[in-house]
C-alpha cells in the first residue's frame, strides 16, 4: 500500500475540466505553490485542504485567474488559460466572508454576472434568473433586501446564488463557511452538496477544517507548504495515509515512535519502548530508520481486563456517540481512545485514575516516516 | 446623576466654543443686518430692511460665485479622483505615506506665500518666459481665469484627495475579484464598483471644497488680479474699505443662507441617491 | 531708501500674512513691509537686553511707547536713538489702511500712543472724539512757522492743532517707457486712452476707490473727490470699459512692474521713486489734469496709555536732524522747511519726490467725504464684479 500513484477521479474516461501541469507560483523568495499537478474531473466536489499558507488558496485563485502561475500550465478545458484575465473564464468563485456588493440590493448583487454578459440579456430574462437562482438557494421575495439587512447565512446563499447564475463550469468556494456557526454549517455542507449533485456542476473548495472536507468531497487535495501531499477520496485518505503529515491533519491520529526493526510483505515491525509494535507499511521505509506507527484512536480497545499494555485513565471526555479517553503507559506516554456508547454498554464506562489496558491489531496500525 | 454631570463638564469646552466661536458672531452678524451704516462707517442701530433690499447691488459676485464655486469643485474633483485612485490603489505601499505626505506638504505654508509662488511662476519671468524661448510669444498666464483655476485647483486639492483616498483605501480589493470573476472587465469594474463605493469621500471632499469656496475671496484677488469679484471679496470691501457693517452684514447673511440652501440641496440629492445606504455617509 | 531690506522677524512675519489674508492690507504693501528694517526696532524693543539703556533716563517717561504707522516709513536707527535717549523701546505696528486704523480706535483698546493718519481722516477722528488736541508745549520741535500750510493745514481742525505733519506725497502714474514707443504720457485721459489701446492687458489700478474713482473722475475734468452722481456715472462708464484691458485691480503693483508683466500703473509717490531708483525706464508722472496730493501725520489717541512717552517720540521724530535722516531712508518729502534746507540740491530737484510746481497746483486732497461716500463704495463693487 505504498503506492504513489494519485487515484484518478470517478469518470476517467472524460477529459478534465481543469488541469494544473507543474504550475508554481513565486512572490519574490516566497513559494506559494510549487510545481502543482493536478486534474479536476467535470463533475466532481474536489477539496484544497490543508493549514494556512500551504498554497490551496493560490491553487484556487490561480485557477480563478486573480494568480497566474510563475511557471508550468493552467488549462481550463484542455486550453491553456495562464494569461486569460478572471472575467473571462468560465468560473465563479463564493468568496471568504462573500464579497457581496454593499451598494447593491440582492436582486442586483445576484444579477450581476448576468448584467456583464454582451450583447446584454433582456431585462425579463434577468428578473426571472434572479427570481429561479434565489428560490433555488432558498431565499424567494428577498430580492429588494440590502446586503447588510441579512444574516451571515442569508448572505452565504447569495453569494451562492451570485456566483452560480453563470452556470460556470466550475465553481470555486473559498473558505465558505469559515463565518457561520457550527449548526448552520452543517445544513450550508449539505446544501452545498445536494446542490452540486442537482446541478452536476465542478465544485472546487478550499477548506482548512478536515471535518468539511471530509464529509463534502469526492476527492481531498492535501496540501503542504506549497505542494501537494495526498490526492484521495475521504475514506482512502483516512485509512491510507501516506504520511505522518496527512495521517495527523485527516482525523486524530496517535504516534508511537521507534526504530523500524524489520519488513515482511506489506508488514513491518517497529521496536516500541513496550517491545516490537506490527503495523502495515503506509508508505516507502526502510528498516532502521526512525518511523511512527499510527493508530486511529477508534481502533484501539480499551479493556478493564487485559491487553498488550496496562494504562491509566488521565481524563475522559464525554462526545456523544463516543467517549474520548487520554490515558498514559508509562512507556508510550499520553495517547487517544475513541470509546462507542455501545462498547461502553457492555464494558462500563472507565473513570480517570482507572486502570486499564488497551490494545489494537496490527491491520489498525501504520507505519509511517517521521518527517 | 454623577455620569450626567460629567457628560456635560467634557461637553462645557465644546459647548463655549461653539457658543463664542459660531453662534455669539452669527448672531452679532444679524442684528447688524437690520442696522444702518454710521455716518463716518460703522454700524448705527436701527431695524429696517434697506440692507436686503439692497443686495441685488452685489448679485453679480453672487453669480461670480455660485458659478466658480460649483465649476471649480467639479473640476478640483477630476483632477483629485485620479490622484487619489493612485495613491490608494495603485502606488507601491512603500511609498505610499511619502507620497501622502508630499500632498500635505503645501499645506505646511501659508496660501499666501503659496499664492506668491504661482504670481512668480505664471508671472512674465516664469512660464510665459520659458514658452518664450520655445517659439510660444506673448502668452499671458497671471491674472486670468485660468491662472485663478489653477491657484483653486492647488490649495484645495488635499481637501479634496484624502477623502476619496480613504474611501478608495478602505474598498475592500475583493469586491473588484468578485466582479471581474463575475465577468467585468477592469473597466467596468470601476464604473460598477469603485467609484459607487468612493462616492461618500467624494461627497466629502466636494462639500469640504464647495463650502470653501463659496467664501474664497484671496485666490482671485491674488491670480485673478482683482478683476474677479467674488462675494469674499464683497465683504472684505464693505468691511474694510467702505466700512459698511450694516450692508456687509447682510451680504454675509445672505452668503450664509445660499449657502446653507445649497447644502440642504446637495445632502438632500445625495441622500435620494444613496437611497439609504448605510455606507453613503454625507459628511 | 536702503536698497538692503532687513530681515523681518518671522512672529511679524506672520502677523503680517495674517493680515493680508484678511485683505486689510490695501494701501502700502505687504512686500513692502515683509522686506523693510521695522522689524529689527520691534525685535529689540521684545529683547530690552539687545539695547543699553542710559540709567539716567530710565523710567522718566516709561519704558515703552507704541507707534501704528505705515509700512517702510521709519528708520530704524531713528528708534534705537529714541531709546538710547530715553529708555523707552519703541513699538511698531504696520498697518495698511487708514480703514483699518480707523477700525481700530473706534472699537477701543488698541493700546496705541502715537498713530500715523491722513489728512482726510482727521476731521473724522475729530468728530468721533478719539483724538485731542496736542498740547504744543510737550513739542519744542514742532516750529508751525516752517511748515508748508498746505500739507500741514489739514491737521488744524476748528482753529487747534490736532495732528502733526509727518511726510506728504502724491499719486501718479507709473509708466515703464521703454514700451511707449516714444510716447510720452501726461495726463490721466491718457493713462486711460494708452490702456484701452496699445498697453491693453498692461495696466494696474488702485483696489482703492478714492484714488482709482478719483483718477477716472480728473480725465473728463471733474474733481478728484466728486460725489456728483452724474459724474460718478462717466467715471463708472470709463471704469467698466477699461476694465477688460486691465492687468489688475491691486495695491500691490510694484512686482509686475518689476517683471515687465505691468507697464503702467496708478502710483504712490513712495513706490514711485523705489521703481525708478532700480528700474530707471520706468518714470512716475502726475496727470495733468490734476489728481491726489496726501499727507501724513502723527496724532495721539485719547486713549493712548504713555502719554508722556507719546510726546516725547513725536517731538524726537520732529527734530529736523532726525526728520531729515528719516526722509533719505524712505524717500517722502518733508513739509518742514527746515528739513528741506538740510536736503542736497539734486534732492530738492528731483520730480518725483518734489514735482513741479504747476503739477503740484492742480491736486486736490482727498475729503473724508470722498472716503466714506456711499455710492463711490457702489461704483467701485460694481466696477470690480463687471
């Protein structure tokens, strides 16, 4: 499984919508992307993810055209676009915190892609657009209203709405919901979703909160000062990373240090200060280098009985569905225990200063490269 | 009770100047309006309004200067847009604050001194000489209407560039991605965005420069060579020369009244336009 | 006349802007002012520890005196002497108009012991009681006899003499005769007639309605201080044809005169002589028809707080020695025969300073009633907003 090879998007008979071929681009001695490679397919929710400064929003506003890249290639449909001025390729972008138009009303602000088109659509046709766009994003009669009458989540849908009366090929959402509170976050994610399923247009999103990206997208891009790390479906980044990097921003992860000893297969083992830990080869290692085995804290069992290594309950946190336990073995140190309520049923509930023991196989664990 | 008192302790000093500096002589103004000149200048009490009714003696700096007032803002307004849309969003912001400094610095002297200047240099030995030597003969600058634009155009420009810089500095930039990413060409951007949204400096910058004008008398005097009557200039004459308090006072009432007709005006304008926009502040 | 202006302190500086700016300064300029010596008397008189004083005079007569007085009319040296003599510093205040001073007094409490008004003044300074009679004992120097009545007189109102004569002058016309071609200017229909021809665009004029209203008025032969409305209506009719021709309407005609920007302008004596002195083509003539003769002198307001100290200075700048040294500082004629007598013969022959006899004749003072006349004020509006 320590394949490099990027899992290709779902259609992969049909030729991209966007491609960067080694884009990069320099601010003086800045790198803000290098050498990016990437295929977007028509159709797919694809994420930038990654933390601030790792280049997803240069990505993104290359592919808008506000950047064009120092070196390498943008195409937008198979054309080359490095030079095409933002108002005339076929995307439209949602922008952090909406830049919506404050001397505008909604219907104007919503409009005004139309209005820029020449020879210049009939006034009719415009108002009745307008009319279809807001009742598409659940906003019909506000179109008198003024930018700053509306709640965040109000304009969220009109800088939706603005964006997508184009109909672009692609649709770029920076950071989108960085402003709303975690509820109306959730309803936006699945609006946005059912949205791009109804309207089967490319949406490209640029996030630095993994559960977003997570739970929206068909494929993640994850980023790293300037370059790409992992391209992935959701499930395949969780499961598979193919670094310590990725295995620590997608999802929690616990690292247990140590030697690599030896490699059999798609194995290895890993001298740990508690003896010899088995885990799968998540990605090229060589034996004797300094390596971390991962592991998912959902897949470590926590037993009052018995395991491979006695611990005690520090601090328990109540999530819901889970309990989250930070316990310590005096070897490994402090690490994550993700208990389900139904586990919890059968065994009780453990309570801080309880000693217990945990345990995982070696399939739930991955060994990766320090870097 | 204690908050209350000390509101009004910090509004006192505000308060007594407002009363000494505004009000005491606009009163004072008035009552002499309905006054009568003293035999040797001055003012003689009395209530009769033989100085309105002889206002329209002085209509023609009345026009003089409800047509360079508007004209000179407009024009005053072409020249700064482009200055301040510069600075704001095209100069290198390392040098921005320098630049800006450069535009004040003039104002670090007297308009006398600066007016002096601009004598010397549309003067005969100035630019008229220069053009002289490149073939151009007999080109009189000083004391012509243009040689006055020039003068307005120079000490009133910082009025009216920083207004419309600071509105332009705070547009937010992303407003003009969202509307070429939405198909607008930097052209149209402009006309769409940036100057909708620089309209509240603008408004600013024409009132600040408007007013002024209405009471401008030493520009004209100074480059105009005299030969343009304004109504400063009226008052400077029956003040000082004629000593005509009554009379004079009455030209100032009726300044002060056009002037606040035409402000009513503008606002009013303005505020029709900006249609209740929270951002479209007047003053 | 010191060809070297001193420096002007940069407060009086200032002070003098401001005052500009508030268009008070009409008459005598502000340049003028800005490069005269006055400042050094008032930068010594605001540092005492600049000048020595003689023990023995000190606090005789107080230790301060202020003048108002007009812009580059004193030697400075003259103040020093005052000072030196009697321990009373000298304070000048420059002022540019007779309206201003008159302004001035009328509101009160302008601290003022000597002022420097003109003859058409006094009878108003008579009238509104600020001024009173000098007591002639407190003035040794002032010999009644060897003054020309005719500047002198008008500071006599009622048979008292209220006002004592200081300098006198005319007003002319500047004209910069290498522009003529050999034409020669006498008159005041030919100021008029060269402006609307060959010199259009070439004239200055007074922002002065009694000199400018009155130099219209002497060209159809009227006089200088007519209040007629008929013949204000010809002046007004001549004003406003001219005025298109006009370089300016300004009291400050000396720098376009300088630099060949004017070459013709309404002129007092003083700026006469300073342009011919450094630019020898430019000439200064009296019209022929006549036109303002003024004259000058020094009074003391009722409300003047060092009386004493009044007295002595005006008496100390009476001395013909000092009267003499002050008239070669800035070129005005003296009516003190006295004076006259110290003065060299190239002095006493030159036109400009004494003109000739048959010129002087046809000029008139200026009357107060010319000054504050109603409609010469609306003549002059009307004229400048044409």
């Amino acid at each position: 499984m320590h394949s490099t090879a990027y899992p290709q998007a779902p259609a992969s008979d049909q030729n991209p919508i966007a491609e960067f071929r080694a884009a990069s681009k320099h601010y003086g001695e800045v790198v803000a992307a290098d050498a990016i490679s990437l295929s977007i397919m028509p159709g797919e929710f694809l994420s930038f993810l990654g933390p601030s400064g790792c280049g997803k929003t240069t990505a993104l506003r290359m592919l808008a055209g506000f950047e064009a890249p120092t070196s390498g290639e943008m195409l937008l449909d198979g054309v080359r676009v490095n030079d095409l001025p933002p108002h005339k390729r076929p995307v439209n972008m949602v922008f952090q915190h909406y830049a919506l138009f404050p001397h505008m009303n909604v219907a104007d602000n919503i409009s005004y892609g139309l209005r820029q088109q020449r020879p210049k659509p009939a006034a009719a046709f415009v108002a009745q657009k307008v009319a279809e766009t807001l009742e598409r994003v659940r906003l019909p009669g506000f179109d008198t209203r003024r930018i700053w009458e509306m709640s965040g989540g109000q304009q969220q849908r009109v800088a939706l709405a603005r964006a997508l009366i184009n109909q672009p090929k692609i649709l770029l959402l920076d950071e989108p919901m960085a402003a709303l509170d975690r509820k109306l976050r959730r309803e936006m994610q699945i609006e946005l979703q059912s949205l791009q399923r109804a309207l089967g247009i490319t949406f490209v999103l640029v996030t630095h909160d993994q559960e977003e990206a997570l739970s929206m997208s068909d494929r993640i891009c994850i980023m790293r000062a300037g370059r790409i790390v992992q391209i992935g479906a959701p499930r395949d980044l969780y499961d598979a990373p193919n670094s310590r990097y990725v295995a620590d921003f997608v999802g929690k992860s616990n690292f247990f240090e140590g030697t690599l000893s030896s490699v059999s297969g798609l194995m290895g083992a890993v001298d740990l200060p508690t003896g010899p830990g088995r885990g799968r080869l998540g990605q090229d290692v060589a034996v004797g280098r300094k390596v971390s085995l991962s592991v998912r804290p959902e897949q470590i069992y926590l037993s009052p009985t018995g395991g491979a290594f006695a611990v005690q309950v520090r601090n328990r946190i109540f999530l819901g569905e889970h309990t989250e336990y930070l316990v310590n073995n005096p070897s490994l140190g402090d690490f994550l225990v993700l208990v389900s309520r139904q586990t919890e049923a059968t065994l009780g509930a453990f309570d801080p200063g309880q000693d217990a023991f945990a345990d995982w196989t070696p399939e739930a664990a991955l060994i990766l490269n320090n870097d | 009770m204690r908050p209350k008192l000390i509101n009004r302790l910090l509004l006192a000093p505000a308060g007594i100047w407002f009363l000494a500096m505004l009000v005491l002589p606009l009163a004072v103004v008035l009552v002499f309006s309905f006054g009568e000149r003293g035999q040797s200048g001055g003012y003689v009490p009395a209530f009769t309004f033989a100085q309105y009714l002889n206002l329209p003696a002085r209509w023609k700096a009345f026009e003089n200067t409800l047509t360079l007032a508007p004209v000179g803002t407009l024009i005053v307004l072409l020249i700064a847009y482009p200055l301040a849309y510069f600075l704001a969003l095209r100069a290198n912001p390392k040098w921005r604050t320098l630049l800006l400094i450069l535009v004040i610095v003039p104002f670090w002297t007297s308009i006398l001194i600066r007016s002096y200047a601009w004598i010397f240099i549309l003067g005969g030995r100035g630019i008229p000489a220069l053009l002289d030597m490149l073939g151009l003969h007999n080109l009189r600058l000083i004391n012509t209407p243009f040689a006055v634009l020039v003068g307005i155009v120079y000490g009133y420009l910082p009025l009216m560039v920083f207004p419309i810089f600071v509105s332009l500095e705070r547009l937010d930039k992303r407003l003009l991605e969202a509307s070429a990413d939405l198909g607008s060409p930097p052209w149209r951007s402009f006309l769409q965005i940036t100057l909708p949204l620089s309209l509240p400096g603008m408004a600013t910058g024409c009132m600040l420069v408007f007013i002024l004008l209405m009471g401008e008398f030493l520009i004209p005097a100074m480059l105009g060579g005299g030969k343009v009557f304004f109504v400063g200039n009226a008052l400077v004459d029956l003040f000082l020369q004629s000593r005509n308090w009554a009379f004079g006072s009455a030209v100032a009432v009726a300044l002060v009244v056009v002037m606040l007709v035409t402000v009513t005006i503008y606002m009013r304008a303005m505020t029709r336009w900006g249609n209740g926009r929270d951002d479209v502040s007047l003053m | 006349m010191s060809d070297t202006p001193d420096h002007i302190s940069p407060q009086k500086f200032m002070a003098e802007l401001m005052r500009y700016r508030k268009g008070s300064v009409s008459r005598r300029h502000f340049l003028g002012v800005t490069g005269l010596g006055m400042a050094t008397t008032v930068l010594g008189s605001a540092m005492p520890g600049l000048i020595t004083r003689p023990a023995f005079a000190a606090g005789s007569i107080g230790d301060s005196v202020v003048l108002a007085t007009w812009p580059n009319y004193h030697d400075p040296a003259s103040f020093e002497a005052f000072t030196a003599a009697t321990g009373a510093a000298v304070q000048v205040n420059v002022f540019g108009s007779n309206e201003e001073m008159l302004a001035k007094l009328q509101a009160g409490g302008s601290g003022w012991d000597v002022f420097v008004p003109t003859n058409y003044t006094i009878t108003t300074y008579v009238e509104e009681g600020i001024i009173d009679p000098l007591d002639m004992s407190k003035l040794p120097n002032y010999d009644a006899a060897s003054f020309d009545p005719r500047f002198a007189g008008p500071g006599t109102v009622d048979g008292k003499l209220y006002a004592a004569s200081k300098n006198w002058g005319t007003t002319g016309m500047a004209v910069n005769t290498s522009q003529t071609n050999g034409r020669v200017l006498t008159s005041w229909k030919d100021f008029w007639d060269i402006t609307k021809a060959e010199f259009s665009g070439r004239t200055t004029v007074h922002d002065y309605q009694l000199t400018t209203i009155g130099n219209a008025l002497k060209s159809f032969g009227y006089s200088f201080n007519s209040i007629d409305p008929a013949e204000l209506a010809d002046a007004e009719k001549l004003l406003i044809e001219v005025k298109p021709h006009l370089f300016a309407i300004t009291s400050d005609y000396q720098p376009p005169m300088r630099s060949g920007d004017a070459w013709l302008a309404m002129c007092w004596t003083g700026d006469g002589k300073q342009l011919n002195k450094d630019i020898p083509e430019i000439s200064y003539i009296l019209g022929k028809e006549g036109g303002e003769i003024w004259s000058d002198f020094y009074a003391i307001p009722k409300s003047a707080p060092h009386l004493d100290a009044a007295y002595a200075l005006i008496n100390f700048l009476l001395d013909p020695a000092i009267n003499y040294k002050e008239a070669m500082f800035h070129g005005q004629p003296v009516a003190d025969a006295r004076v006259d007598a110290m003065m060299s013969a190239e002095i006493m022959a030159d036109p400009i300073i004494h003109p000739a006899a048959e010129l002087l004749s046809n000029l008139e003072f200026g009357a107060a009633a010319t000054l504050t006349d109603p409609n010469r004020a609306e003549v002059m509006a009307r004229f400048k907003s044409a």
